[in-house]
C-alpha cells in the first residue's frame, strides 16, 4: 500500500514538473529566434542597408579596385578598367536591391543567433537598446556570416564585369576574382563589422533609426 501511494505522488510531480516546464520551452523569452523584438529587427535591418549601400557606393569599390590594381599581371590600362568595372557594377547592385537582401538575410541570422534580451529589462529598454550579449553577437555574425553573404552575392559578379571590360584571361579573372574575395572578407572582419555593430547599438539607443544619421 506504502508503495503504491509513493508511486502515485512521484507519477504526480512528474506531471507537475511536465506542465511548469511547458510555457517556458514556448516563451518567446527563450526561443533564440525570438531574441529579437519586431522594433530591433527593424532597427537592425535599416542600419545594416543604410551601412551597405553607402560601403557599396563609397569606400569598398576603392578598396577592391586597389586589390585588384596591386596584381603584377595586370596592365596599367587593365587596372583602370576593372576600377571603372568595379564601381559601375557595384552601382547597379545597390539600385537593383542587394544591400536590402544583403540586409533581410543578416538580420534573420542575427534574430536566430542573438541571446534573448535579459529579464530583468522592461520591455521599453529591451526594444530601446542591446544588451552586451547582443553587441558581441552581432559582431560574431556579421564577421562570420556577412564576409560569406558578400563573397557569394559578388565578387563572381564583380570578376566577370572586370574580365569584359578589361579583356581579361581566364588565369586573369581567377587571379581578379580571389583578390576580390580575400579583400571583401578583410573589409567585413577589419572594419565593417565592428562599424555597424557601433552603429546599431548607437542607433537604438539615441532612438535615431532610419533618420539619415550615419
């Protein structure tokens, strides 16, 4: 009988536990794709593409054109004309939308890789500002995910614009198209990640999302 009713409060606790157990595994509070509120995935996404598309227009085509240009094999006029190649199709990927889904894509990674803002927060300060976890996530994600997304998105693009406009070999354009790769990689590790990851966490925190300030 003793061992019966010992079964039967263990079976009861068990069932307790389960049910204590089951909002938390579904709180959004845990859920890692859920780290995010909907005001700082927004937040984010606009920061990222207003970063891009002014690092597109502005300082990486020079600093793929001077990897490029640095190549021995090229000839002086080659070297003008991939810088020429370089900016023009940059240009026209910024018009034909890749820093926005440069942009959507990052921010989804950093929504489910991001820790969730800590409890003790109120809900205005979590949607206001990142925690430390937050800033040294984003960081992590876009060194690792960003230089990737790039790479990918376009230094085969990059390479074949400069292979046409330069009249490239095929050894050539494979020598063009790893400096491109090797200098996007650097650009994202050395400077544009801590870069945008300053600019998020600033962005949030003086509530100047999306007002033009760089």
């Amino acid at each position: 009988m003793n061992r019966l009713i010992v079964s039967s409060v263990a079976a009861a606790a068990a069932l307790a536990l389960s049910i204590a157990a089951a909002p938390a595994q579904l709180s959004p509070e845990v859920s890692g794709a859920a780290s995010l509120t909907l005001e700082q995935r927004a937040a984010i996404r606009i920061v990222i593409i207003e970063r891009l598309a002014g690092e597109m227009q502005g300082r990486l085509p020079e600093g793929l054109s001077e990897a490029a240009a640095a190549l021995a094999s090229l000839t002086p006029e080659q070297r003008t004309a991939i810088r020429s190649a370089i900016t023009a199709r940059l240009g026209d990927d910024v018009r034909e939308g890749l820093a926005e889904r440069l942009g959507e894509r990052l921010t989804d990674r950093l929504a489910s890789e991001m820790p969730a803002p800590r409890a003790a927060l109120s809900s205005e300060q979590r949607a206001a500002a990142l925690s430390p976890e937050q800033s040294a996530a984003i960081r992590k994600v876009i060194n690792e995910r960003l230089a990737e997304d790039m790479r990918e998105q376009l230094a085969d693009r990059l390479a074949d614009a400069a292979a046409t406009l330069a009249a490239l070999s095929p050894d050539q354009r494979a020598t063009v198209l790893g400096a491109v790769r090797m200098r996007l990689a650097d650009e994202v590790k050395d400077r544009l990640g801590n870069t945008l990851a300053e600019e998020i966490g600033q962005k949030l925190a003086d509530h100047t999302v999306g007002s033009g300030a760089k």
